[in-house]
C-alpha cells in the first residue's frame, strides 16, 4: 500500500508538471518574486473530500487555507503555547491583509461526528480534547433537532462557533468593526457539490 500511494502521488506531479506547469510557470515565477497576497483567508475541515483551493477552483496565492479537524477556530489565548491556527490567523491577518476570513464546515464531517458521539478510542492523545471545544454547542443544538437534521445542524454549529471565537482576536474584530475585515460561514456538501452560506444569523442558503 505504501507503494500504491508513492505511485500514485508521483503520477499527479508528473501531470502537473507536464499539463499544469507550462501554463503557470509566470504565475508561479511572479509568486515567487512578489510574494502571495491572498485576498481571502480560510478555516476549514482536514477532511479530503472538501479542498477550498478545488472548490472556489481557486488560483495560487488567492487563498490562504487553515485546516484542521472540524474547522474549529478556538477562542483568543495568547498565553505563550502553541495555537497553531491562531498563528495562521495572525499571519494572515497581520501580514498578508486578508480582506476576508471564511469558515467552511461540510457534510458527514467524522471530527462534528466525533463532537456529538465522543472520539474514536484509539484518538484521545490529541483529537478528544481538540473536539471537545465543540461539544457544548453541538449537543446542545442537537436536542432541539429531528434525528434526520442532526448532522447538518451540528455542521452548521460549528461554523457559528468559529466564526464567534474569530470576533475574540481583538485585531479581527477592530478590523470587521471598521469594514476592512469582512467573515463569513459556508457549508459545503459532499454527495451534492453545493456550497451554502450563512446570511447574517439566520440559515445557510445555497450560494447564486
């Protein structure tokens, strides 16, 4: 299997290289000399099944992408640890001056899943305590959901969870509060391909 996936890997360099490559060797050349100025910042879910940079078909340095289990943003903590997504939030904002953050969560996502079931048994090192954040708001929205509506309400939590705890990095919400700064919520899902955003706080609706 190891070799499977080299194989496999190597295969989709080659066709960049030879499909991809000649094409945007400029782009990539003026990346390199110029630096990335992404205009927008995104915090979304690990999983492979929901690429940003596939999805918004997104070219080099447009997107600058945080991914992690559950695309959680956790509160404002500057105590000296290590906050990866902080960081990436940070440098961002800071340096790159996104003029955007968006949280994408999506569907049948494991890390939400794991937020409303407990974390899989051989995970408790790292993923139970990093879902663990999630799993007050989602339990809690869950009880006044029909079982049908239970995954895509606590998806849909999750997004509103991060994007409060974005509005608690005061550089963020000085920067939203002067207008410089805009966030948003998406949803996307797998089966269907569909992209739905949060409009202000009421529900996600499918993007035009």
């Amino acid at each position: 299997m190891p070799q499977h996936s080299r194989a496999a890997l190597l295969s989709g360099y080659h066709r960049f290289r030879d499909n991809h490559w000649p094409e945007a060797k400029a782009q990539y050349e003026a990346l390199a000399a110029d630096g990335q100025k992404p205009h927008t910042l995104v915090v979304a879910c690990s999983d492979s099944r929901a690429d940003p940079a596939l999805i918004f078909d997104a070219a080099p340095g447009q997107l600058f992408v945080v991914r992690n289990v559950a695309n959680l943003v956790p509160p404002y903590e500057p105590d000296g640890l290590l906050h990866g997504v902080s960081a990436a939030l940070e440098f961002g904002v800071k340096v790159l001056n996104v003029r955007r953050i968006m949280v994408m969560g999506h569907a049948r996502c494991g890390g939400v899943a794991a937020m409303r079931t407990g974390a899989p048994a051989d995970c408790q090192d790292f993923v139970a305590p990093w879902v663990q954040q999630g799993a007050p708001v989602v339990r809690r929205v869950c009880e006044d959901c029909s079982p049908e509506d239970i995954e895509q309400v606590s998806e849909e939590a999750v997004v509103r969870l991060s994007l409060q705890n974005l509005r608690t990095f005061p550089w963020i919400a000085e920067r939203e509060a002067a207008g410089t700064l805009a966030l948003s919520g998406l949803h996307f899902g797998i089966a269907d391909g569909v992209l739905r955003s949060l409009e202000g706080p009421g529900r996600f609706e499918a993007m035009g």
